[in-house]
C-alpha cells in the first residue's frame, strides 16, 4: 500500500528550508494536542475534571482504557465536538489554536470511528464514503455532488486502488464487509493527506484475517510517517510503532508513558477491575485472563 499520510514527505523547497533555518529556535512547533486544566461535561455528567494532557507532533500513542473511562469523549474534544468550561487557565488547542474550521481542520486530523461508519446510509458506495472527504460530510447527496471535480473523483479511486477496494466504488456499504466497509473510511480520512490519524477501536467487529490486514495497513502508513493516535479498550489493537500509552480510568490519566512500562498487569488488572496477565509478541502486548498476574515475553 503507498498511501501518502502526510504532505510534508514531498520534497522541500530550498526556500523553504532557509526560512525553517533562520527561525529555528525562535518559535517552538506547537504540540498536535495540548489540554490544560480541562473541566468536560456531557448532558448533566462531568467526565474530565481539570484534564491535562499533551501529545506532541510525530508521536504515535494509544489512549487505552475500560468503557466508561472516557475516550469517547476525549476523542470528541479533539474532534471539536466538546469544549471545556470557559476558565482562564483551562484550554484545549489543536496544533496551537483553541478555534478551528473543521474543514480546515479535517485537512491535518483525519479520524476513522465506529460513529462514523453508522451514521453513513446502507446505499452510499465505496466511492461516495471517500468523496466525502473532501467536503467532510457525511456521504455527496444532494447539491454536495456539484461541488466534487474530476480531479477529487481521481483521487477517490486512486485511494480505492491503493487500499486494495477499487472494484468496490459503485458498490453500496450494505452490500460490503465490515472489513470493506472501515477501509472505505480509512480512504475517506486520507483523501486530504492529514498528518494524523485518529482510530477508535479500529479493530472492532472484524474477524481474524480483516483484523490483520487492517492493521497491516494502519502499520505500512505509521513506517511512512504518519502519526497515529489509536483510541482503544484491547491491547491487540496497539502496533508495535506505538510508543506512548495514555491509560484513561473513571475521568482520570491512570498511566501514561512508555508502552512497556505501562502496559503492565498490576496496573490494567486495577483499572479494568478483573485479573489480567499480560504476554509480549512480536511487538504487540496481549492480555488474557490471570490468576498470578504475572507478565510473559
């Protein structure tokens, strides 16, 4: 798979490359997520209280945790959907800025969730779920379709080609696999070329061999620089280019740091509240019920 992730693999500009030198030092590239003393309601429930968390540029990180913790809601934060009480020293920004368009901002994020894939009709195609992309919407119906060129649909079937669906692009989404189905939303999230991706629980409701070949391709785009942020309750779901994970408890950071030395039995067993052992393979952490809770490598 050759999916370009990011733009900025393009071969720079030799102008481009004196400014980056004469300023370097001067201003410090902005963090991609950078909350502070972040206080989150939804409805009548506060889920974060005082939330402080940052995640650099270029790191891949896994926010891993129970259903409950709240990493739908964070997910919803990053995506713009939530905003944090109005304190003077609580903020939420995205690559530095508190305020985004969220078309401007689809074009460095690109997230590929579960809520997604449902909201989008049984009768939407392949190549429709990537267009929309481009607008993002929820699917090209109605005048949207007038605002798409030939060169998007291009692309749109260039990204179908390159994600191994090109045959699906008149197919509708009823009509396909879940597997099918989530790389069309995968397609439809590197349309723009963001530099980050953001996955909640990619894995979920495939079986074995869509499970791999899923992340087979989450793997190749994070070896050609993509950032990944994979939101997550299993440890299978986690690549062995992830470095950082970020365990989320009840509203709370439980752990967060290397993957190896957070992704431990003591700590997932008290979290998750159930006894868990935890094996190393390969790269990617496994969990499995425990009595001892003892690790294995």
């Amino acid at each position: 798979m050759r999916v370009d992730c990011a733009r900025r693999f393009e071969e720079p500009n030799k102008d481009d490359l004196s400014r980056q030198a004469d300023t370097a030092g001067i201003m410090s590239e902005p963090p991609l997520i950078d909350i502070r003393n972040a206080t989150i309601w939804r409805g009548r429930t506060r889920v974060f209280d005082k939330l402080t968390l940052t995640i650099d540029r270029h790191e891949r990180v896994a926010i891993l945790g129970p259903n409950g913790s709240g990493k739908t809601t964070l997910l919803k934060i990053i995506n713009r959907e939530l905003y944090p009480v109005d304190r003077g020293d609580s903020w939420v920004r995205i690559l530095g800025r508190e305020r985004w368009n969220v078309w401007e901002l689809r074009r460095h994020i690109g997230i590929v969730s579960q809520d997604l894939q449902q909201r989008y009709r049984p009768v939407t195609t392949a190549l429709e779920v990537v267009l929309s992309g481009f607008l993002s919407s929820i699917g090209i119906h109605g005048n949207l379709g007038d605002r798409i060129d030939a060169q998007q649909v291009a692309a749109a079937h260039d990204i179908l080609e390159q994600l191994g669906i090109a045959e699906l692009a008149a197919t509708p989404l009823r009509s396909m696999s879940t597997g099918q189905q989530r790389r069309c939303l995968l397609g439809r999230a590197l349309v723009h070329h963001p530099d980050t991706l953001i996955l909640d629980e990619p894995t979920s409701g495939l079986d074995f061999a869509a499970s791999f070949d899923y992340l087979a391709r989450i793997r190749a785009l994070a070896r050609e620089g993509c950032n990944i942020i994979i939101v997550t309750h299993h440890l299978n779901e986690i690549p062995p280019e992830v470095g950082r994970v970020v365990v989320l408890d009840q509203g709370r950071i439980a752990a967060d740091g290397p993957k190896a030395s957070v992704l431990t039995p003591e700590l997932l067993s008290r979290v998750y509240g159930a006894r868990i052992s935890v094996a190393e393979i390969d790269g990617y952490f496994l969990a499995y019920p425990g009595t001892d809770n003892s690790s294995k490598t």
